[in-house]
C-alpha cells in the first residue's frame, strides 16, 4: 500500500515509518524541511521525502491538493491542530483513499470523572488543544461519510522515548528534575502528589496506527486510546525513579501557589495543566478490537528515554 505520513520524523513517525517499511508498504514521508528522526533504523533509506510547508500551503488552500497529487492509499497526520486544515486535507481526499488516520490525545477528555477514562465517556476538554482535537475528532467520526473517507482517531498519552525528555514527576520538562532525584535532594511537589501522567511509549503509539491500518474493517469510524498499561501518579513517579537511582525520594509537597514560586513561568504552566488533566486512560477497546498490548509500562519507557539522555550527556 502506498502511504503517506505527514510528520513522519517526529517522535511517532520515528518508529511508525520503519515499521511501515518493514511490513512492505510504500511510504512517503511529508515533512516542512528534510530533517533525521530521532532515531534511524533500518528501512528510512527506502522512504521517499516531500518538503512540503503545511501552513503555507494551508493559507494559500493547496495542501490537501498536494497531498492527494502524490496518490496515497492511506494516509497518516500525525500533526493536525486545527479542523480548518484536517477539513481541508479530507475534502481533498474524499473518495481517493482507503483509509485516513489522525492522531489525537488524551488531553480531549479534559477532567475526568471516572478513571481509567474510556473512549466512550463524556469529552469535557480543559484548554485550546484539547478543544481542536477533540473539534477533529468528531469531524472525522461523525460528520464525515466514512464510505467517501473511513477515519480512524488514535489517542496517545504523553509520548517519550529515546531523543527528548519525558514529562516529569512535577509534571512539566525541567530536567533538573531528574537530576534532583538521581542525587537524592530534596523535590517539591504540588499537593499530595496523586495526579496522575499517563506516559507511553512512541514505538507503542506506532503499533498502534500498525494495528488500525491493518485491521481496518474494525478501526473505521472509531477511536482509541493508546497508551501504557497503567498511569503512575506523580508521587509514585518520584519514588520509582528514586529507587532506580539508588537514593531515597526526597519529597516535600506543597501547595501549588508554592510551587509555582520556585519554578519558571512555564514550567509552572506546563505542571498546571498535567495537574488538571491528571490523564489516566483505559486501553481495554485498542486491546479488545485491535488487539493492542504495549511492549512497555510508563516507567520503563521513560527510563528507557532517560537512559538514552544520560548516554547523550544531556543529563
């Protein structure tokens, strides 16, 4: 099958083109500028590169003309953020290929009011994005014919893998973090620490679109959460990792308003909104239609990204 990945070298499409290639598609990578993945394996020297500039294209209303001229069979968007583009690029695409999937995120269930939060629960999302991907989702799902454009959404958690830096246990990227755990110093922490961050791994996520292209009869008009077995709370976070790096956790909770204080304007943002999204998502339906099981749990997979930051002396 011939098959289009937009922003295809960006933490999914690092480890969703080599499995693509490796299961005999061709695959076209489409991307603003040429750029490496985050990791190279075997099989990126058989994918054909496009540059081609999304927003550009999309004010001057070409980019889903461009997409549909390079005659995909499927196409994956791993970078739509706004309906008005994924509209554009369906529109285009209506009645020319076999299957259209999105990524989306957890981030679309807002506060949840049960947990683990099902596909299937009421949406109430928190801030923009989750708004605009939530507004994606149900284009895609509900108001789009799934004969003339069979959609499928896939729902990640917090991506990481080798190449960049988890969300941390404070739930923001200061890696100084990391580094306060591995040296046993002390750690503070916003309330009691039992948010929840619900990680996954990036090769997990790419099985994932693995699994709903090649099970499509059952993945059209649905969506799916992709993520790690279970989440972790942010204290439970702390502690494993403290563990692994043989030191006590040295953790002082505190009140958000002081928190807040001792950390950047954004650091203090981005531990603010995994607070209130506290993501804690069920797999149970990418499991059961797709049969979907992770090869890793949160915590091994953001040891294993923290492994390769240490290697990089990035940490």
């Amino acid at each position: 099958m011939n098959i289009v990945v937009i922003g295809g070298t960006g933490h999914i499409g690092t480890f969703l083109v080599p499995r693509l290639v490796a299961a005999g598609h061709a695959v076209t990578v489409v991307s603003r500028r040429r750029r490496d993945p985050y990791q190279t394996q075997e099989g990126w020297q058989k994918v054909t590169f496009v540059a081609l500039d999304r927003t550009e294209l999309e004010k001057r209303g070409e980019f889903g003309k461009a997409i549909a001229d390079l005659n995909p069979e499927a196409v994956t968007d791993l970078i739509s953020f706004e309906l008005a583009g994924t509209k554009q690029l369906a529109e285009a695409l209506r009645g020319r290929i076999q299957h259209f999937l999105h990524c989306g995120t957890v981030w679309v269930h807002g506060y949840n009011v049960q947990v683990p939060v099902k596909e299937s629960d009421p949406r109430q999302p928190i801030e923009e994005y989750g708004a605009w991907k939530l507004a994606i989702e149900n284009y895609l799902l509900q108001e789009v014919d799934q004969a003339e454009l069979p959609a499928t959404v896939l729902h990640p958690g917090h991506i990481v893998g080798p190449g960049w830096t988890p969300i941390t246990p404070v739930g923001n990227f200061d890696p100084q973090v990391y580094t306060k755990l591995a040296n046993g110093e002390e750690l503070l922490m916003p309330n009691q620490g039992l948010e929840t961050l619900h990680h996954v791994h990036a090769d997990d996520v790419a099985l994932g679109f693995m699994l709903a292209l090649e099970n499509r009869a059952k993945s059209v008009g649905e969506s799916f959460h992709i993520l790690s077995e279970r989440a972790l709370t942010w204290r439970g976070y702390a502690e494993a990792l403290a563990a692994w790096y043989g030191k006590p956790a040295n953790v002082k909770f505190v009140p958000f308003d002081e928190f807040k204080e001792t950390v950047s304007a954004e650091n203090a943002k981005n531990s603010w909104k995994h607070l209130v999204h506290s993501s804690n998502g069920s797999i149970e339906k990418a499991r059961q239609v797709l049969g979907y099981q992770p090869r890793y749990t949160s915590l091994e997979a953001i040891q294993e990204s923290l492994t390769w930051l240490s290697e990089q002396g990035q940490l």
